[in-house]
C-alpha cells in the first residue's frame, strides 16, 4: 500500500483508540470555555503543560481535554521518528497529528457545549463536522499553498485553537436561525448500512450560508496546517534522506537509482513498472 493511501485509510485510527485507550478522548478536544480551566487565566497565552498541571491540577486538564499540547507531544513523536527513519513510525505519527491538528480546526472541539447540549441544540456536532462537508466538500476549493516551516509549534497550537473557539458563537447563532426557518428540517436517511435522522437539503443549505465559508476555510487551514507541520518535524530532525524507506520496494534498481538522482520518467508518462 502506498504511503498517502495508507495515512488515508488510518487517518481515523485515534478516534478508533477513543473506546479502547485509557485518555485517548481528552486529546482531541480542550474545554476551553469550563469554567474549571479558569486556572489557566493567570497563564501566559500558550501555558506549557507543567505550568497548567501546577495551576489546575493534572486531574482537572485531562477531565477537559489536552489538545493543544497532545499536538505538541505527537509531533515531538514524529521528529524522533524521521530523525531514527522509522518508515512504520512516521507513518503512524504523522497520521495522528494530522487527526489531531484537524480536530483543532473544529469549532466544538474547543468548547464544553460540543453538542449542543446545554442550549438544546444536540446533535450540532454531527452536522457542522460531517453532514456539511458530506453535501458540499465537493465543490470546496482544497487546493492549498506550499507547507512553511513553523518555528514554534506550542504557540501554533494554542493559537489555532483559540481561533476554533472564536467561531463557537457563530456556529450555534447560525443553527439557531436555520431552525427558526425551517424547524429542525430532519429526514429519514441511510448511511452506512443504517436509516439516520439527517438534516434535510433545505435547512442544511442555509445553515451552510450563514456560517458563510466557515468549514471550508476551517478545512482548507487544517490541510495547510498538516503539510506544515509534517514539514517542520522533517526539518526539525535534520532533513534525513526518506528515499530508502519511501521508495516503493517493487520498483527496479534502475528506476529507484533513478529516483535518488532526482530523475523521474518522461513527462505524461504513466508507466509504472
């Protein structure tokens, strides 16, 4: 299987963890909004994980999550694994960054209100995170610029889930409005084997309107933040050759020699023997 088929097919392997692992779960959210995470007030912006355990207590931090700094242990996880040209390590940890960078895009995954369930709004989650980008991924614009090279991943991480945060407001607000013109808009749908309860089309369409490019700007920053980060972590560990464990093994000598000499076949060639 090759490389970027393999992180595809694993892209969900940390929340497959969430019912297996002991705290797999507080790594792909922060509460940021609880008001037992009040401790962290007297904190700089991005407090380190010792400064929040001795201000709020290690059983306070993991009971309303740990996202931004599980960014920063996975990634100090891939370095190592590109610094020792791990293949099945690079592999595994840059498919659990990625997992966990998205999640940081995701406005509910920074709030104690994650489904809508203290302003009877349940199943918002769902909605925003899947049932949008199911109806209209398609015609998103997910084309990305180059990956750049972040100098201070902590920072970045505390950083880009505060922005998630920012848009909690506009995200109920909108469902909200959605209701109050067409009611809760719910169909009978399968999926997967299964007959759901979906928001129909209509509600859907408006809902998507009035978060006014919200999840496809969130999508777009998540993919720019994996590339970007996957980057840093090669640079991080010294740039180390990857061609040994990344060329495809049933390719011929000749052409993997090839390869390291950084000369690919004719271009609009698609032989590949």
């Amino acid at each position: 299987m090759h490389e970027v088929e393999w992180l595809s097919a694993h892209a969900t392997d940390a929340d497959m963890r969430k019912h297996t692992v002991e705290r797999e779960a507080p790594r792909h959210y922060l509460d940021w909004d609880a008001p037992a995470l009040a401790c962290l007030d007297t904190l700089k912006a991005a407090p380190w994980y010792s400064q929040a355990v001795t201000a709020c207590s290690e059983d306070t931090l993991w009971e309303y999550g740990v996202l931004p700094w599980q960014i920063g242990w996975t990634y100090g996880k891939l370095v190592a694994a590109f610094d020792s040209i791990d293949r099945d390590a690079i592999l595994r940890h840059a498919a659990d960054l990625g997992h966990y960078v998205a999640d940081a895009h995701v406005p509910l995954h920074t709030t104690l209100n994650y489904n809508g369930q203290w302003t009877g709004q349940d199943g918002i989650h769902a909605v925003w995170e899947t049932r949008l980008p199911a109806l209209y991924g398609g015609g998103y614009g997910l084309v990305v610029g180059d990956a750049g090279y972040v100098d201070d991943v902590h920072a970045w991480a505390w950083k880009t889930v505060a922005q998630s945060h920012s848009l909690v407001p506009q995200v109920l607000q909108q469902e909200r409005m959605a209701t109050a013109a067409h009611g809760e808009g719910l169909v009978r749908e399968e999926r997967g084997g299964r007959v759901q309860l979906q928001q129909n089309e209509v509600w859907c369409s408006v809902y998507h309107d009035g978060l006014d490019g919200m999840v496809e700007t969130q999508w777009r920053t998540a993919i720019q933040g994996v590339s970007s980060l996957w980057y840093s972590a090669w640079v991080d560990a010294g740039q180390p050759d990857l061609m040994e464990v990344f060329a495809p093994s049933r390719s011929p000598w000749w052409r993997r020699w090839l390869q390291w000499l950084g000369v690919g076949l004719p271009t609009g060639s698609s032989r590949v023997p």
